[in-house]
C-alpha cells in the first residue's frame, strides 16, 4: 500500500513539473505599437506575428525587451526566417526587419538585424538584457511567417548552451553548424562576433587534440579559424596578433588564399580564399570574463610582381599594335599633304602664274579709233623708260584683228581676239614671261 501511494505521490510530482515548466515556456506575439517586457523566465519564444495569426501584417511596429536578472545572460536561437526580400548588399531599413540590440530599450545599436534571408542563427548578450525590436512596411504583397526566437537565460560564469569547455581552461567553443553549407570567412567572423566570441585560435597542443575529437564526434571534417596571413602574406598570425607555432602543419598557401581551415581529418591548417570558399565555423569565448572581440586584419601592400598571362599578353600585344598603326597613319597625313608649289616649279601655269610678280594695275581701255603698236625694229615705236606698262603688243594676223588688252588687275594675261566675217571669235590666252 505504502509503494502504491508513493508511486502516485512520483506521478502527481511529475505532472506538476510538466506543467511548472510549461508555464516557463511562454511564446510572445507582437503586439502592435507596444514593447514587451519579459522577466523571470529561464526560455521561452517570440514570434514576429500577432497572437491567432500565421501571418504578419503590413506596418507593424513591436519590440520585446527580455531581463535575464542579475548575474544572468541570454543565448537567442533564430529557428525560422520567412520575410519580405531584401537584397543582400542592401541596408534592412526600409525592408521588414528585426533588430537585436545588446542592451534595453533605451539602448539605440543593434548587434545585428534580420532581413530578406539573412540569419545570424545564434546571439548572445553581453549582459542581462536583449532588446528586440520589429517593423514592417506597407509593402507587402504576399503573406510571410516572419521569424520564430527562442531565448534561453543561464548563468555568466558559465559555457552558454550547446558549448562546451575542452580543456580546463576559462575558455569555451562552438562548431557552428548553421547554415549547413557554410559561409565564407568574414561571415563565420561575424557570426562568432553576434555570440560575443572570436574565431578559434589553436596554440596549445591539448586544445588542438581535443578540438578535433570533439569535431569527429559532432561529424564535422573542417572549420574556419582564426588564422590568416591577410596583413602580410606568408606571415601566418592569430586575431589576437600572436603568430602561429611552429608545431602545427599547415599547406595551400597563396596568395590568393589567406585565411585558415582546420581540416580535422588530416590533422593541418589549410588555407583557403576568404571571400570564396565556404565552411563552418569554430568560435571561441571567455567563461567567465566579457571576451574582447579582436579585428579583422588590414591587408598591407605587397611588393610582388604580378605574372601576365598568356591571354592578356596577347591582348595588350593586338592593342599596342592597332595604336601603332594609327599614329603611323595620322603621321603619314601630317607629312604627306598637298603642299602649294613653289615659283620655280613647273607642276602648272596656275602655280606659276600665282607667284608671279604684279605690275601695277592700269584701266586701259580700247579705243577702236586708235591704231595699236606693234613690235617692229624702228626704235621710234618701241617703248620709253617713261611709258606706262605695256600692253603685251601683239602683231596683227589680219585686218580685222583686235590688240591684247589688260584684263586682271592680279595677274597679267596676254589675250588676242580673232574674228573673221561672220565665224565667231576666238580667244588666244598667254602669260608674259618674267
């Protein structure tokens, strides 16, 4: 009789505590244009939508400030994200958004927010509270879910949930398997940074050894690291700017590969492009003390030639020889043009003619009346130093034969007009010589 009662004192003790913990786990829907305050509770979830709805409305605007307590801090886990696209290289401002602040309400800085498909998938704070806060616009032409957080409250001294402690160090470390196709390095940087962590940096041989059991055991074959030679290429150093022991292996360096994997099956440090290739990501955090998040290094210049292929050798040599070519052909214009002739050329009258010099110009006229010189031998009828300048006498061919006349005041021109009976007149054109 006494086992029969305590069986059911065990039972009604365990259904109690079902409902005890129910009760804990709350969810909290938006409530438009108010801000929640959640306090006293250890989990619970928050949902973007309002209370009986699947669906989020157009200009929402609602916010959940959680209070871990004293002594507490608070893991976020984002477990569904359906909401308006956002391009990725754009701002979530002016796009459905949540963001998450580190801090309470009076607290302005997100550590991050979630827009389009972007997805911390993890935050945690540095304090006791968390601060989320979520809009919507009046954009929405189709129906989204919005996003699902579940937060979690556990104690500062401690590793948060799903971390663990390798060694017996005040440090603790995450695999983090979410997105399961991974992300480039910067990306697993900053996830590690949105969970107050630091990419892991690897010195000691036994958080070496237990990383990779515990990596075999979570089935995991690589992960980002903190180790690049970003600042100086084949200067391998830590986020913290301690340089790399000369006890581990490393091979793949480049210099387009910069940043570290630690490849847990063979056992090496890989080095893979930053920006390009894409793995999960081990972070590293204090237990017990805030962990200063260190800065991604500066690329420093780097003095090294760079070897031309052999596609581009062939393109610079085609575009040298075209630009070759048509400073030739402006050359050959420049050089090569029709020039004027000179007086003493004898390409053509007209050229000669130009350049002949002028003797004053004289109207004179023709008077039928008056019988023209000719050139005869008489000295009486040739011309005088004080006589005005010639005609360019021209003998008679016959009676009815006209004198040269001085037509161009420019040039001087010898013109004889011949007219018999009633045939028309020709026209005879001479140039003095000079």
């Amino acid at each position: 009789m006494l086992i029969i009662m305590s069986m059911l004192q065990l039972q009604i003790l365990f259904i109690l505590f079902l409902n005890f913990t129910s009760v804990k786990c709350v969810t909290h829907y938006c409530q438009n244009g108010n801000t929640q305050t959640i306090n006293g509770e250890t989990n619970g979830t928050i949902r973007t939508v309002l209370s009986g709805k699947n669906v989020y409305d157009n200009n929402l605007n609602c916010g959940w400030v959680i209070d871990g307590g004293v002594g507490k801090l608070i893991q976020l886990s984002i477990t569904h994200v359906n909401l308006q696209l956002a391009p990725s290289y754009s701002s979530c401002g002016s796009y459905d958004h949540l963001s998450i602040i580190d801090g309470d309400a009076t607290v302005t800085k997100a550590i991050t927010s979630i827009c389009g498909e972007r997805n911390p998938y993890e935050v945690l704070s540095s304090g006791r509270y968390l601060y989320l806060k979520f809009y919507s616009n009046d954009k929405n032409f189709y129906e989204h879910t919005g996003i699902t957080v579940n937060f979690q409250v556990f104690n500062e001294n401690e590793c948060p949930p799903d971390w663990t402690n390798l060694t017996t160090t005040d440090q603790c470390y995450r695999i983090r398997q979410s997105p399961v196709a991974g992300v480039d390095w910067n990306s697993a940087y900053d996830n590690c940074m949105f969970s107050q962590a630091n990419l892991a940096i690897i010195n000691h041989h036994q958080v070496f050894d237990n990383l990779r059991a515990h990596a075999q055991n979570v089935s995991v074959g690589s992960a980002w690291i903190g180790l690049t030679d970003i600042e100086t290429e084949g200067t391998f150093k830590w986020l913290d700017n301690t340089y790399l022991v000369s006890w581990i292996r490393t091979e793949g360096n480049n210099d387009d590969s910069d940043c570290a994997i630690f490849n847990f099956n063979t056992q090496k440090f890989q080095f893979k492009e930053c920006e390009r290739d894409k793995h999960l990501a081990v972070c590293q955090r204090n237990k017990v003390n805030k962990t200063s998040i260190f800065s991604i290094p500066v690329e420093k210049e780097k003095e090294k030639t760079e070897v031309i292929s052999l596609r581009w050798q062939i393109i610079l040599g085609i575009s040298g020889g075209v630009i070759i070519v048509i400073i030739c052909f402006a050359l050959y214009c420049k050089f090569h043009r029709k020039r004027p002739t000179s007086p003493g050329s004898e390409s053509s009258t007209s050229h000669r003619l130009r350049y002949q010099p002028q003797e004053p110009s004289y109207n004179h006229q023709h008077f039928p009346d008056r019988t023209p010189r000719r050139e005869t031998n008489n000295p009486q009828y040739n011309r005088t130093n004080d006589a005005p300048p010639p005609y360019a006498d021209v003998p008679f061919n016959n009676t009815n034969s006209r004198p040269a006349v001085h037509i161009n005041p420019q040039i001087n021109l010898n013109v004889t007009v011949n007219s018999n009976g009633d045939q028309p007149p020709s026209y005879t054109f001479s140039a003095p010589t000079v």
